[in-house]
C-alpha cells in the first residue's frame, strides 16, 4: 500500500512572504538611518506606545508588585526547569586540549557572546514561556549582557506576567518594544549602546523577515515561521488525546500546519471526526485560529508501516514531533528530522511549550533537517587555539610549505621557510618547488 492522504493541505506554507520581507526591509532601513528617533516613530504608529523604552527597575518591580503569588510561584517554578535543562546541556560540552604530535598542541574554548537580544512575542497572545526560554538560556550559557524586548499589551506597557518572567529569568535590559523595530534597536545598539550578538525568540513573519534579513550583521536562533505539529500514531494511540493534542497546536495562528501520520485507518477516521468537535468548542480566539489552521493546513497521512511512517515524518521535519506508538525506544533511535521529540502520549508538546524543561524556540520549514532549536549552544562560540615548540615547528613548517606550493600558495609557504630559517639556520629542507606564475 502507498501512503494515503486522508485529508491534503489546501494552502502551503510560504517559504518567504515577499509583502512582509518587503516591508521589514523598509523600517530596517529606516531605522538604520534615523536611529532611536524612527523606532520611536514606529512604536508610537504600530503599538500606540509613547512611553519610556527602557524600562527601570523600579518600574519592574511597581508593575510585577500586585501579581499572586501563585502565579508568580508557577513561572518560576517553570523558569528554573528551563534554566535546570540549559545547565544540563552547558555541562555536557567541555573545554579540552590535546597534544597533537609531539609538541604541538591545541585545544578548544567555549566563550559565552557578550550580548544577546531576547524578543518575546506579545499578539494573539501573552508568550511568558517565551520569556524564560530564552533569557534563562543564554544566562545559563553566561552571557554577559541579555536584552529582552516584548510588544506593549494593550497600550499599557509589557504584561505583567511577561515582565515578571524577564526579572525572573535573568534579563539585564527589558525595552518596551514589539516588532521590525525591536529586532532593529537590538541589532543597532539603539537605548543600550550595546549592539546584539544574537537575537533569538519567536515571533510574527515581519519579525521573521527583520531576523532573516539582519543575519550575519547580528547571529539567529532560526529561521523561524509559524508553529508546527506533527503526530505519529498507531492502532494504541487514544484518538482523543492526538486530536486534542493536534488542536492544541493549531491554536498558534491561522498558518499553523498540524499533521497526522498513521499505520491505522479506524485512528484516522476517529481524529478526523473529533478535530473539527474540539475546535467548535474553543473559545473565540483561539476557535478563529484553529479553525482556520486546520481547515488550511491540516493533513492526515494513512501508512502501511512504522518505516514508511519514519520516511513521511522525516520528509516533513517538524518542529514539534509527538509519538503515540508502541515500542518508543525503537521511534527514538529511528526517527532523524524533529525539532524536539514528545515520546509517548504522558507528555504533549503543550508540556515542552510551557515548562518541562527543553527550548521550545525550534526550526520551523523544514529546517529541522540541518538545524535544532535555541539552546545554550547557540550562545556559546566554541573556538580552537594551538600552541607549538620550535622542534614541533619543523616538521608542521615542512609540511605546510609542500602542501602550499602544490596549492599555488607561495606567500603561505614563505611563512614556513622563515621560521625555519630563524629556528634551524643552517639546515636544509625540501620544502617543495617554489611557485614561479
């Protein structure tokens, strides 16, 4: 049996967007040649914000001051996961030297960058998750300087809850700023002096676009776009928790692919049923989202093996990847193109989402074939150095001056024939023949 779509996309994901790319090349242009003035400009016409860009800590404190207790018991409980799982992965890397032959010596450094620029979204919704996922991140990976920047929430400055998050997390700097102009103020050093090295965090296509256009002047997380799910099920699954589960994520946004891939029909038809059920039971915003997600975007995927179900999901490289199956451990060691991995129907992408631990700010498009998510790696530049003696100088030199004359390289091999004469004058080496044209 061929596979099977039970239910096909009726629209794709762009790969660029050339409205908004255009759009975000305009103010990143404008930005760059009017400063702090033009992302005034911007935050005043975008988000009716006029007040303070930078945000004092008092105000900080004033603002987060009447939050319950509760609630601020529960983003710290889910921050210090976060910050417990990038620890975890800052130890499992280590710096190392290594005598390479006699005397010579090399080694690798990991150095943290000095300034990260941390954007957390504020539209559809109050994103707190995002806030600790990837300040407390780049905290963990010992970033010196980290700069956060949220939307303003209803004209009244950033959420509460977000700006709690922020302190909790360990932000330096938090900037009352949303979008194209967010993304450029970190890039440029605007309200700081301090200019990114990284700007990492979710965010709309136009903040896609600013990121994707800024990279190389600044590093990215990911070339991110609208959130993905993909569930993996067979005859075991419950058709209820991979619908609620597919529902869940298609609550993102209007553009939110959630696909299903499965080697049994009565499971397929069962969510098929269910989906559109649980949608209609949402409330209005979220109800407009998934509706609109699933109608688009949605996909069920009928399979006659657990292999061919691995190449399909592969094929599809999703950002989230949930498996309901039988025998787990064999999905893990099989399965090769996800963004992060939900093993088994107790934990749901909800969970990783919000605050299991693991980053959920994780390649979108495909790019799960070449790329994973934000983590304490994307912060930390992992360097080489070398040492050598001067008897080890010998015969590396040699080496260098007959590889780089067969390359054409006589300037290069020169390097190597003046040491020699300066360290062993007098002696004779075969060095290769001298570049002539």
């Amino acid at each position: 049996m061929s596979v099977i779509k039970l239910k096909s996309a009726s629209k794709l994901a762009a790969t660029t967007d050339a409205a908004a790319r255009q759009v975000a090349a305009d103010m990143l242009a404008a930005i760059e040649a009017g400063g702090e003035h033009a992302v005034r400009d911007y935050a005043s016409k975008l988000d009716r914000w006029d007040g303070e860009i930078v945000v004092p800590a008092q105000e900080i404190e004033r603002r987060t001051a009447s939050i319950p207790a509760g609630i601020k018991r529960d983003i710290e409980s889910a921050a210090s996961q976060v910050r417990k799982f990038a620890q975890a992965q800052m130890a499992s890397i280590r710096e190392f030297e290594v005598e390479v032959s006699p005397g010579l010596v090399a080694g690798q450094r990991l150095i943290p960058v000095n300034v990260a620029g941390c954007y957390v979204p504020t539209g559809r919704y109050a994103h707190i998750a995002s806030a600790y996922m990837s300040i407390a991140t780049a905290k963990a990976a010992g970033v010196r300087t980290v700069i956060a920047c949220s939307t303003p929430f209803r004209g009244e400055g950033i959420h509460p809850y977000v700006l709690y998050a922020m302190k909790v997390a360990g932000a330096d700097v938090v900037m009352t700023l949303g979008g194209v102009q967010a993304i450029a103020a970190m890039a440029y050093g605007l309200f700081t002096g301090k200019p990114a090295d990284i700007i990492v965090g979710p965010g709309n296509k136009y903040v896609a676009e600013a990121k994707r256009m800024l990279f190389g002047r600044v590093g990215i997380d990911v070339f991110a776009g609208p959130s993905e799910v993909c569930i993996i099920a067979d005859a075991s699954a419950d058709p209820a928790l991979v619908a609620s589960d597919l529902v869940g994520q298609a609550e993102h946004g209007h553009e939110s692919p959630a696909w299903l891939i499965t080697t049994d029909r009565h499971l397929a038809d069962a969510v098929l049923r269910q989906v559109p059920l649980l949608i209609e039971a949402l409330p209005p915003t979220a109800r407009d989202a998934a509706g609109a997600a699933w109608r688009d975007f949605g996909e069920v995927v009928l399979c006659d093996s657990r292999e061919q179900a691995v190449a399909v999901s592969d094929e599809y490289a999703s950002e989230h990847l949930e498996v309901h199956c039988a025998d787990l451990d064999w999905w893990l060691a099989n399965l090769s193109c996800y963004g992060s991995l939900f093993l088994g129907e107790e934990t749901t992408v909800a969970f990783g989402d919000k605050a299991s631990g693991p980053n959920h700010i994780l390649p979108t498009k495909g790019a799960a074939r070449y790329s994973g998510g934000l983590s304490i790696h994307k912060f930390i530049k992992t360097v080489t150095w070398q040492r050598m003696s001067r008897d080890a100088a010998r015969q590396t030199a040699q080496l260098t001056a007959r590889i780089s004359r067969l390359e054409g390289m006589e300037a290069h091999a020169r390097t190597a024939d003046a040491r020699l004469g300066k360290y062993f004058p007098g002696e004779v080496f075969h060095n290769g023949e001298p570049v002539r044209e």
